[in-house]
C-alpha cells in the first residue's frame, strides 16, 4: 500500500473517506453516541474539502482504508477503517508527515486511550489537557507534541 496526496478530493473520494471515517469513529470514540457520530459527519466534507494536506492510502482494489490531514506541522485527523488498525498504517502515515511535513503535534480525545498510546509510541508526549473539546462538549482533548514541551509548542520551529 502507498501513500498518495490529494490536492483537492473528488465527491466519490469524499464519500468513501467519510466511510472510512465513520467505521474508524464508531469502533474507537465509543464515548459518542450515535446521534453524535451523525452531527459530526455533517462537517467531514468540508474538514476534508479544508485542510491543506490530505492523504490517502488505498487498498490492493484502490478503495481508501485510512487517510491523514495536516494543518501546518499539526496533525488534524488520522482515520483508518478497523479491519485494516494494526497493520502498521498510522505509523507510515505519521512517519510520512513528519518527513515531510514536519508534523510535531497533535489533538486526542482522552476517552480514545488506543490513539493516546499509539500517538506516545511514535514519540509524541502530552503537553496540556482540556475538560472539554473544542466544541465545548464533555470530552477531555488531550494536547500532543513531539518534544513534550510542559507548555504550547513554539510556531517558530523551523521545518525539516
């Protein structure tokens, strides 16, 4: 499988992203219900329409399992279809956006402890915690970064 860089998503890719994304969000955000996994879905096209890097990586059939958006050097959103988790996937992604896009940090819901320890094996170290997500919701978000600064990561990084 390889990763591959979408400029701007077509509305077929858009509809199988989302289904990508809807099956990694109900078998790890468990804290949701059902409702709120629809709501949310309302605003996946325009994230995917809005962030500055996407990629993809597509099965041996060129179907999507698992996708990355990169804002900046942050890492926005990392979905992989259940059947494909554990199969080394968000590693080659992580590792391809820091390579290339010098990802140093990162948002977690405290309530997705598998992502939280996935995201510290690859290096990353909480920095902050919030009560509540950036919608105002109940869901403690958990801030990551690479060098596990006690504060906000500087802007001022330079790039690899």
């Amino acid at each position: 499988m390889k990763i591959i860089e979408v400029a701007k998503p077509t509305l077929s890719l858009l509809e199988q992203l989302i289904v990508v994304w809807e099956k990694s969000v109900k078998a790890t955000h468990l804290f949701l219900s059902e409702n709120e996994v629809e709501e949310i879905k309302t605003y996946i096209p325009q994230a995917l329409n809005g962030i500055a890097h996407l990629m993809i990586v597509e099965n041996k059939e060129g179907c999507p399992v698992a996708f990355m958006g990169i804002e900046g050097q942050k890492l926005e959103m990392l979905f992989i279809a259940p059947e494909e988790q554990g199969k080394g996937l968000g590693r080659k992604l992580i590792q391809y956006g820091i390579e290339y896009y010098s990802v140093n940090e990162l948002t977690v819901n405290e309530q997705n402890p598998l992502a939280k320890g996935f995201y510290e094996h690859m290096g990353f170290h909480v920095y902050k915690r919030t009560d509540h997500d950036e919608q105002g919701n109940p869901y403690p978000l958990l801030y990551m970064n690479l060098i596990g600064l006690a504060e906000n990561p500087s802007p001022q990084r330079g790039r690899k």
